[in-house]
C-alpha cells in the first residue's frame, strides 16, 4: 500500500475554476498517471483502489471528475 501515498494526492488536485484551462489539467493528470504508472509499477490492489476512487469521484455527479467535464462545470447548473 506504499504506492497509494503517490496516487491519492492526485484526487484532492483541484480543477481549474478557468474552462479554458481545463484541458490543459486533464492532459497534466493524464500524463502524471501514465509517467507514474511506468516508472512505479504500483500493485494490483493499490491500482484498483485508486481507479475506484477515481470511478466513484466521476460517477458521483458531483463535477469533480478528474478527466472531462460535464455541463454544470461549464455553466451554472440549478439543482432545484
């Protein structure tokens, strides 16, 4: 579970609150898991972990997802 230590500070990252900026930290985290992944070699059960957390955060529906967007990050969505 050593591994985890270097995966979990990238979920509490913020997104950029600027959408012109969002593309460019969607290609940061996605070249820091990939440089991560090849040069670490984290274990199964720490991989696992970690991509659940990430499906859990996505699917949510919150708008906190690492990777893409969804239209309430982009303009202002009324939950009522």
């Amino acid at each position: 579970m050593y591994c985890l230590q270097w995966l979990l500070p990238v979920l509490l990252i913020p997104k950029p609150v600027n959408p012109a900026l969002l593309q460019t930290h969607v290609m940061f985290m996605i070249l820091y898991l990939i440089g991560f992944f090849l040069e670490r070699r984290p274990c199964i059960i720490c991989s696992l972990v970690f991509f659940i957390a990430v499906s859990l955060i996505c699917y949510s529906g919150l708008g906190n997802c690492l990777f893409w967007s969804t239209n309430c990050d982009l303009v202002k969505c009324d939950s009522d």
